[in-house]
C-alpha cells in the first residue's frame, strides 16, 4: 500500500506507549502518542465506585430478648439488690489524754503584819555596809640597816684670800707685809718667805651610801558591834479564798486502735433482660432498572 498525504497509522514499541504518526508526503512524522487522549481508566482492567440504586429495602421485623452480661469496663449501669453485713471491730483498750486550762473565779484575801529579820554576812556580793571604828596606827622600824663609807670631815682655816701694795704710815695696815726697812739713809729690803700648810684640817666621818628596809607592825582594829536589821516587811501571816463554784470543760479527740473486718455482701441474683427489640427477620429490595454510564 503506498500512503497518501494525511495518512495516520498507529504504532506501539515493546514496552512503550502507543505512538502516533502522519505521513506528511516524504515521510512518516510523529505526530504524538495516542495515549494523550484517552483517561485514566484506558489501561485499568478493572474499576470500582459508589453507587445507590434507585429504590427501597422493604424488612419483616420480629421482636428478640437479649441476655445483658457484665461489661469488661465502662460506667456502672446497674446495682443488685441486697444488703451488706455490719462490719465486726475489733480494738484494743486506750487511754484518752485531755488538757485543759482553768481560771477559778473569786479572790484571795490575806492577814499581814510587820515582821524584823537578822541581816547575815552573805558569802559573796558587793559590800554594802562598812562598820564604825578606827585602826591603830602601826610601828615603823629599821627592819635592815643601809650600807656606809668614810670620807673626810673639813675643819674651815683662815687663809689670804688675796695681796695688795699700801702706802706706809704711822699705823700699820691690818695684815700687811712690811718687806722694807730705813734706817738712816740706809733702806733695806726684806724677801718676803712663805709659809706652806693644809688650807684645812679633817677627820673621818662615817655617812650612809644606801636606803635601809622598813618594816611595819600589824595595825590592830577597834571598833564596836553594830547590829544590823531591816526595816518593817510586811509578811503574810494568813490566807483565805472566797470564790464562786464553775464548771471546767474540755474537749479531747481520739482514734482507737484496731482494725475492721472485710464486710460480706448478700444479695439476690437478678436476670438483667432487655424489653422487646425488633430485628429483622428477612429483607427484600423494591427498585427499578437504571443505566450506570461510564466515561
């Protein structure tokens, strides 16, 4: 067969897709693959939807019991009938501890006098009292005496104390050297000597050259008694109590010991049934031919 201008044929590759090819008067052109224009469902076996048919289910029901039985979990619907047993104590006896405070009403009345008391020594304290007397005065005696030395006692000499040159005159001057003579016309000098000797004389005398050590003899006291007393201190001698008769109260909370013993249930069995349930029995479908339409 020899193609024409426009001529369309069809070929499928293994494994692939249909192609689509035109001849275009020299040669055979691609013109597409002819898969592009079919749906999903061009290569599907088999498909599945939703359908409702046109028309209606007609039941015969019939009323059933049911037996209820107990649920594994979920709200409680129902509680049997009965009793439970009084639970037994069992105890130990205990003893309660209360307290309580109490303020009885009335008043204390008391007999008091005057009383003196003897004032003691106390054994430690600051001192409060200092007795009247006087102290002797105490004997002060060279207990050692201090060391001594000898030094030179002076005895005081008239010495010149100084020289002077006067003129001579009918009376002589009181100390003065005459060291010159006339006799005739003869004048004569004289030396004047020296005369060498101690300015004073001394003797031995014996001081002190350290303080001695005193001691003294213990001073005696004289002094008088004083006795020494308080003033009036009131005491009480007696008491009495006037008062009014009241009612103390209190209030103590206690838990006893021991234990409960587990309670026992008694009850009546009960047959839990449902009331009439209708259920159907058979069924029948009532509808009318329909066209499904695919594309």
């Amino acid at each position: 067969m020899v193609p024409q201008t426009g001529n369309v044929v069809f070929y499928t590759p293994t494994g692939e897709p249909t192609q689509e090819f035109i001849w275009n008067g020299t040669s055979w052109q691609l013109f597409g693959a002819a898969t592009d224009i079919l749906g999903d469902l061009a290569y599907k076996d088999t498909a599945s939807g939703t359908f409702t048919p046109s028309g209606s289910v007609t039941f015969t029901n019939g009323n059933k019991t049911a037996i209820v039985s107990a649920a594994a979990s979920g709200t409680a619907t129902y509680t049997p009938a009965g009793s439970v047993s009084a639970p037994d104590f069992t105890g130990t006896t205990a003893t309660i501890n209360s307290s309580a405070t109490y303020t009885p009403g009335g008043s204390v009345s008391l007999t008091k006098s005057n009383k003196t008391a003897t004032v003691s020594p106390a054994s430690s304290g600051t001192a409060t009292y200092t007795p009247d007397g006087t102290v002797g005065i105490p004997t002060i005696s060279v207990k050692t005496a201090g060391s001594t030395t000898t030094i030179k006692n002076p005895t005081s000499k008239t010495v010149v104390t100084d020289m002077s040159v006067a003129e001579p005159s009918a009376t002589a001057a009181t100390g003065a050297l005459i060291y010159y003579s006339v006799s005739g016309e003869t004048l004569t000098l004289k030396q004047i000597v020296e005369t060498t000797g101690a300015s004073i004389s001394t003797n031995n005398v014996t001081v002190k050259n350290g303080d001695a050590a005193y001691e003294s003899s213990q001073p005696s006291w004289t002094g008088t008694g004083v006795r020494l007393v308080t003033g009036n201190i009131s005491t009480a001698d007696s008491a009495s109590f006037s008062g009014t008769e009241a009612t103390i109260s209190s209030s103590a909370s206690y838990t006893p010991a021991g234990g409960i013993s587990q309670p026992e249930f008694t009850g009546t069995g009960a047959r839990l049934v449902t009331d009439n349930i209708s259920v159907p029995t058979s069924a029948s479908f009532n509808g009318s031919q329909g066209t499904v339409t695919v594309s």
